[in-house]
C-alpha cells in the first residue's frame, strides 16, 4: 500500500490502463443510472402500476441518497483506503442493482433505488481519487481526461442503453446489467490498481460533521425535487440549519471530514461552481431532451436514447484532447469557450417541436453541446483537483461530484 501520490503510475502502462479502467467502469455505473431511468419510467409505471409520485421517486431516491452522502464517502477513501472503499461501495452499488431488477412493487424499487445512491456515494469518489493518488503529478491531467470523457459517455449512453434494453428485454435489465460491470470492475482494481490514502488521516470519524453534511445536501437536494410542495420550505430551512452548523463544527473539530482550507483557494471554489452550473446544463439537456421527443415528437424509447448518440462520440472522441489542452494551455481558456460553445448548441435545440426532424433540428444542436462539454469537462476536472493537496484528494473529489450530482 501506498500514500496518496506516492504511486508514480505512468499513464500507458499495463497499471495506468487498469486503474483508468476500473475507475471509468465504477463511476460510469452510477452515471449511468442516474440518466437510464428516464427512458424506462413508461414502462415501470405499467408494470408495476406505480403513480405519478411513485416513478418521480424512483428517480429521485437514488439522486438524495447519493448527494446526501457523497462527502462522507470521499472522506471515508481518504481515511481507510481509496481502492477499498470503491470496491466496497462497488459491491454495494450491485446488489442494490439486482434488488432494483427484482423488485415487485414501486415501494421495493423506491427503496432498492435509495441504496444504489448508498453505494454510489461510496464508490464514486473513489473512482476520481485513485486516480489523482496513484498517478504520477506530470500524467493525472491526461489521466483525468481520459476519465471525464468516459465518464461523460457514461451519462449520455444512458439514454440509448435504456432504450435498447427496454424494447429488446424489460426495463430490469437497465439495473440487473450493473452485476457482470460490477464483477468486472472489482477484478481489475483489486488486481491492478494500488491503494492509497491520506498519510495523514486517522480512523478517527467525524461522525457530526457527517451527519450535518448529509441533513445539508440530502434537504438541499429534497428542497430542489419537491419544489412547490408543502415540505419544501422546511427542508430549504433545515438544510441552511445544517449548513452554517456543518462550517461551525467543522472549524473547531480536530480531524475535520472536509477541511475547509481547500475553499480557501479561489480556484477551487471557482472551479466547483462552474462544475455545478456544467453539470446543471448537462442533466437538464439529456432529461428534457429525451422527454421532448418522447411526449411532443412522438419518438420510441430506442429513438429518443439514439439521438444522444453525438454528444457521446464527441466526448469519446475529443475529452482525452480537452485535457490535453488544459494541461499545455492553461484551463483558462478551455473553461472559458467551452461553455459559450455548449450554450450555442443548447440555442440550436430550442427548433425541436412536434414536427422535428432529426438531421435539421437534433443532431446539430446536440453535437455542438457535445463538443463544447468535450473541451470543458477534463479540464474543469483537473482545475478542481490541483488546487486541492494530494492527501486531500478524496474529499476534494467528494465535493466535486456533491456539485456535479447537485446539478
């Protein structure tokens, strides 16, 4: 085992491919499910007569679970060793999978969908600070880049997954398709990919800090789902309860679970608030998008999820060169054109009505999105990790994807 960054793994090995992989694979199925379901909600109504709360739930319960507890797990691989507690929430994440395949009601679903964000916010993390522990300083821009496209590709495919496997199979086979992945990714990162952890931390939990992080996001996250319902505003209110008593504990707590230095720096805290505006931009495209042409243009569930297929080939194809840029340029710039470029593409989508047609009013607003998420998303990524300490590369993660899975 090793300290964080005391790995050196250089980007083209054998050990830089599987770390990569195992990283891609584990956080890929999280970002999978998080945008799978919304093809699939048709069809998990009529079967298992589940109402309009129901299914909203369904989607739902895995975001608040996984937001809620993001930090804690970050916090956790800093302590108690990064690969570990990914191949445990791995793990996790997979049986919840199959309990979601399996369920018979809506409430079983509901549930199972609750504890798939559980081992999410285990594994997720993980997935981006082994990573920057085990990379050597010179090849983690590249590396990340690498992740971030196939992590993007991840999310956009989740449409088009969805859409194959419902109209050749069943929507269970959306979450019962996470076991084989899960076994995969396991294998390769207990084979290949070297522990690291934070030097510095002890098996001390701080346990009020965690529980004060997690009333802050899981309200936050409860306020923005139910807005406009009766519970809303006490949720806003007890998360901002939670919140300034979460900075208050954390200030005096001797081994904090985030330590509040790193917002310190401007560009952390500049960086982690574009991520959540980015990854805002991007959630809202793949939902209303595959919603769009579904309810107004009458498209099937394959139809819809195919028409994301652009963006993803932009992402597969052009992430790793994102980075690149960023690391040879400076993040300056790809963090400043890239988003005018994915707002352009979003104007262009505004065409899509009942008579859409894909080439002319789709498919050129979704490959402009695309390339303007390729030229921002490595670099915006590796700009939130530099600016935090290699020890502290765990947390730094978990508060990156708290703000990504926010948006």
């Amino acid at each position: 085992m090793s300290d964080a960054g005391a790995s050196g793994v250089r980007l083209g090995t054998p050990t830089g491919r599987a770390v990569i992989a195992a990283a891609a694979l584990g956080s890929g199925m999280t970002m999978l499910d998080a945008t799978v379901v919304n093809v699939a909600l048709r069809s998990i109504g009529e079967d298992l007569d589940a109402s309009l709360a129901e299914l909203q739930w369904i989607t739902n319960g895995y975001l608040l679970s996984l937001a809620s507890l993001i930090l804690l797990g970050g916090s956790l691989g800093d302590r108690f060793g990064r690969r570990r507690v990914f191949v445990v929430g791995t793990v996790w994440f997979a049986g919840a999978s199959l309990l979601c395949g399996l369920a018979p009601t809506p409430e079983v679903l509901i549930l199972a969908r609750v504890l798939q964000g559980v081992g999410g916010a285990m594994l997720t993390p993980g997935s981006l600070a082994m990573i920057q522990g085990a990379f050597a300083h010179e090849d983690r821009a590249r590396a990340i880049g690498a992740w971030s496209g196939l992590g993007g590709i991840a999310t956009a495919l989740g449409p088009f997954v969805g859409g194959v496997l419902i109209d050749s199979a069943s929507w269970r086979w959306i979450f019962l398709v996470n076991a084989p992945l899960a076994l995969v990714t396991v294998v390769v990162a207990q084979r290949a990919v070297p522990e690291t952890r934070d030097p510095h931390a002890s098996a001390h939990l701080d346990v009020t800090g965690a529980l004060l992080a997690t009333a802050a996001l899981g309200g936050t996250t409860y306020a923005l789902i139910q807005w406009g319902g009766p519970l809303a505003p006490y949720a806003g209110g007890l998360a901002l309860l939670a919140g300034a008593a979460f900075i208050l504990v954390e200030r005096r707590e001797r081994e904090p679970m985030l330590e509040l230095s790193v917002f310190a720096d401007r560009t952390f805290s500049a960086a982690n608030a574009m991520t959540l505006l980015v990854y805002a931009a991007l959630g809202a495209i793949l939902f209303f998008l595959t919603l769009q042409l579904q309810t107004v243009g009458g498209y099937g569930a394959l139809a819809a999820g195919t028409a994301t297929l652009p963006m993803t080939a932009c992402l597969l194809l052009l992430a790793a060169r994102g980075g690149e840029l960023g690391a040879r340029l400076g993040p300056r710039l790809p963090l400043s054109l890239g988003p005018v470029v994915m707002a352009v593409g979003t104007l262009l989508l505004l065409r899509i009505g009942g008579d859409v047609v894909y080439w002319r009013d789709v498919l050129p607003g979704i490959t402009v999105f695309g390339l303007g998420l390729a030229l921002l998303v490595a670099p915006l990524t590796a700009t939130v990790l530099a600016a935090a300490s290699d020890e502290h590369a765990g947390i730094a993660s978990g508060v990156s994807n708290a703000v990504s899975r926010a948006g």
